[in-house]
C-alpha cells in the first residue's frame, strides 16, 4: 500500500507546484505567463495560485487560533491570581484585573466593534480574471493538486 498523508509524494508535488505559481505571482508574472513557465494553462495557473492562498489562509488562520487560546489560558492564571486581592479591596489589583478582562473580551471577540466613519469618496472596483477556454484546457486531472 501506498504512502498517504501530507508527505505523501503527489502531495508533496502538488505543493511544490501551488508555491512555485505563488512565487511567479509574487514576482509580477501574469497567469499566462505563469502558464508559459510552468507549462500549463493560464486558468491552471490561477487555479494554482488560489489554492496556495487558501492554504496559507488556513495553516494562518489555526495558528492565530492557537496563539488566542495560549492568551486566554495567560489571562485566566492572571485573573486567579488577581482575583482575591481585587475583592479584599486592592485598588491596583481592581485595576488590573479590569485592564486583563479587557484584554480577554478582545481576544475573543465580546466587545461591541469600533464604529468607523468614512469620510470622502470610497470606490471599491473588484475585477475577476477572464481566460480564453476555448480549448476547454482548465488543466488536466494529472496536473490537479491534491487538497490536504
């Protein structure tokens, strides 16, 4: 059987190709010419690119998300420790355990957002790629990345 997984060889691949396109992007190339470079199609190349957002998105977003709950878990142990001087009457332990139940609403969201004004004129103009497919070549499956 097989090896499967993260490591896995067509995965490993598939993740060299999303990086590869990513970096040609990042470099200015346009889709076609990241197609060019990498001998695929221009929406293969998009394709590739979006992927390895999304991924980076992803793998982002789980370590905020640990990250968070570290800070959660930091200010619990301070609120424990500030707590029972805070309800003996220790001002600055009040304080301060205000300043750390603040910091734990931010954390997870609780407070009201902060309310923005815009002033001026805003113009906000998003524009999809457009790609000739008249040749129906949106890549082949061989080509597809494996998703993880």
């Amino acid at each position: 059987m097989g090896k499967a997984g993260k490591s896995a060889p067509k995965t490993v691949r598939a993740t060299e190709r999303r990086e590869e396109a990513i970096g040609h992007r990042r470099d200015g190339l346009t889709y076609e010419k990241i197609g060019d470079k990498m001998g695929i199609s221009a929406p293969r190349a998009w394709l590739l690119v979006k992927e390895a957002l999304e991924y980076r998105r992803k793998v982002i977003g789980e370590a905020a998300e640990e990250i968070v709950a570290i800070e959660l878990e930091r200010c619990d142990a301070m609120i424990e420790g500030l707590t029972p001087d805070a309800t003996n009457g220790d001002t600055q332990a009040v304080a301060a355990l205000l300043k750390v139940q603040e910091r734990r609403s931010k954390y997870q969201g609780l407070d009201a957002p902060t309310k923005l004004e815009a002033t001026g004129d805003v113009v906000l103009s998003i524009t999809p790629p457009v790609f000739d497919c008249e040749d129906g070549d949106a890549g082949s499956d061989d080509e597809k990345p494996e998703t993880d």
